[in-house]
C-alpha cells in the first residue's frame, strides 16, 4: 500500500520534478513535502497554492458545464516551470492536494499529468482503506 511518503517519492521519479507539498486545503498547510529546496518555503508555497485552488473552485465560470464540472486539476505555466495543482480526492480528512514543480525544460507537463493522476489513485486506495 502506498503512503504519503512513498507517494512523494513516486512524484519526484518524474521527469522534471523540483519539488512537491501535498497541502491541506481547509487550513492550507502543508502536509509533507519532498524535492529541491526554492526560494519559496513549503509552507509559504502550501498558503499560496491554497488561496488559488480556493479562487478557482469558488468560480462557476470556470466549471465546463452548467451543473459545474468537478475540477480535479489547475495548471499555472511560469517562465521556468509549470505548476501542477492536483485535488486528491481521499478518505483522508481535509481537502487534499499536491503541489508539483515542473522545470520546464527537462519536464514533460503531458507525463507529469499522466504520471500524477496514477499515483493519486494509489494514495487515494491507500486513504479509503483506512
């Protein structure tokens, strides 16, 4: 069974990967964190990312259909790198989500995508077999 830091170990395996926080929505903070040190600690990135998944899940006009589309990603490209937002829906307690830097040279946002949303499946199994 995968765990958090089993998990954050997986994430930073992708081509690409700085670094990665599995962040608390509700209180935004972080849970863990793995990967490069940036100029921008943990738990300043965790408060951050928190306020623009709160903004983007608090718009309707974002949502694809007219009952509102469940959003399970946001994607933020910077200069440098891409900033992948990935809602985990767990068990766990709290609104879940991980925060993974992609440099955007030597990452691939298709495969970090792809390679996120396997691995969240497997810490959600791990959260609902609790």
């Amino acid at each position: 069974m995968l765990g958090i830091d089993g998990c954050l170990v997986r994430i930073m395996e992708i081509p690409g990967a700085r670094n990665v926080t599995l962040v608390d929505g509700s209180s935004g903070l972080a849970v863990a964190a793995a990967g490069r040190a940036e100029p921008v600690d943990q738990h300043e990135t965790a408060a951050g990312t928190t306020e623009v998944v709160r903004a983007v899940m608090a718009t309707p006009a974002l949502s694809a259909t007219a009952s509102g589309d469940a959003i399970d990603e946001i994607i933020v490209c910077g200069a440098g790198g891409y900033h992948l937002l990935a809602l985990v829906g767990t068990a766990f307690d709290g609104n879940l989500f991980l925060h993974l830097l992609i440099d955007r040279d030597k990452g691939n946002l298709a495969l970090a995508r792809i390679r996120l949303k396997e691995i969240i499946g497997e810490l959600a199994e791990a959260g609902d077999a609790r």
